[in-house]
C-alpha cells in the first residue's frame, strides 16, 4: 500500500508539470475586396469631331444655270470700300453682263442673292422689270450719295430686263437685276480698276 501510495504521487506529480492546453489562434481571414464596377457603355469616352472649317467670308460661291441660285458673299470690311463710279450692262456670246467700277482701288463688302422684290428705305416697293430677280447690296460703298450715273439700264437682251438702284443710303448700294428667266451669275472680281463682275448665263 505505501508502495502504490508512492506511484500515484509520482503520477499526480507528474501530470501538473505537463504544459496547459494551447488553444489555437484564430486564422485571419483576408478582407475579400470590393466588387470591380463596370463602366458602363455610356461612360466611355467619346472621341472629338473636328468642325468643319468655316468658309471664308471673301468665299463666292455659284450654282450651275437652270437651278435655285445660291447667296453670294465677298469683298472687304463695310466701311473701307471705294465709291461706285460706273455700271456697264453688256451682252457677249453666250451671256449677259453687269459691271460695277469702283473708285479707290478697295472693293465694298457685298451679298448677291436670289430676290423676290426690292423695298425702298422709305418702305416703298421698287419695282423691277423681269420674270426672276438677283439683288445686289454693297455695304460701306464710300459715303451718302457717292454715285453719280444712270439709275436705271433696260438694255437690248434677252436675258437682262432691268438693272436698276434701289437703295443709296448711307455708303449702302442695293441694285436689282431682272432676269427673263433663272439665271445664276457667275462672279468675277478683277482690278485696275476694282470692278464686280457679274455674267448671267444664257
């Protein structure tokens, strides 16, 4: 009996020296990252267009006879044009020309286009000889009152009915051209001296 009383002591001894129990350490879980957001189709970029240059304000652009006539547009800035001296009406084959001569050397900034009717500053209707009509205005043509020639042409044409001055008021020129059918000009600036030229299509 003492000798088994000496075993369990030496048993009980033993087990309190044995280690306590490790409880294992929790394993980190990875932070799961965020979801990756399409971009959606709208989103994306869009490439750039490039805008379509501009046409120069000194651009004359002409349409082929028998069609809609298109505006016309050249010259310089208002107020730095000549004074108009002279208009010549001519025939040659195959057309019919207007001339308007300037003095001063620069030519007036002008629009030529398509008219139905030509109005007076006085808000009156000018009445113009022809079956279609091209309106011609030219803007800082050198002063009030500058031009001094015949307001009126009806030359011998077929083409050409009546060029005649609607307008003179305050460096502003507006002359109509009655035509006996559609004729779209073709314009010509020439110098020495500075002169518009418009020839009418037979």
């Amino acid at each position: 009996m003492k000798h088994l009383a000496l075993v369990l002591g030496a048993i009980v001894s033993a087990g309190a020296c044995l280690p306590a129990a490790v409880s294992p350490s929790p394993t980190p879980v990875a932070a799961s990252a965020p979801p990756r957001t399409s971009i959606p189709p709208s989103a994306t970029a869009t490439a750039l267009r490039t805008p379509s240059p501009t046409p120069s304000p000194s651009a004359v652009t002409t349409s082929a006879p028998g069609t809609a006539c298109q505006r016309s547009t050249g010259g310089n800035a208002p107020l730095t044009g000549g004074a108009l001296a002279e208009v010549r009406i001519g025939s040659q084959p195959g057309f019919g020309r207007v001339v308007f001569d300037f003095a001063g050397g620069a030519l007036p900034q002008y629009t030529i286009e398509p008219a139905t009717s030509f109005v007076a500053p006085s808000g009156q209707t000018v009445p113009v000889q022809g079956n279609t009509h091209i309106g011609i205005r030219f803007n800082g043509a050198g002063g009030m009152g500058t031009y001094r020639g015949p307001t009126s042409f009806r030359p011998a044409s077929t083409l050409i009915k009546e060029v005649k001055l609607v307008e003179d008021f305050e460096g502003v020129l507006v002359w109509g051209v009655g035509l006996e059918r559609v004729s779209c000009p073709r314009t010509l600036v020439l110098g020495s001296p500075t002169r518009l030229v418009l020839d009418f299509p037979d």
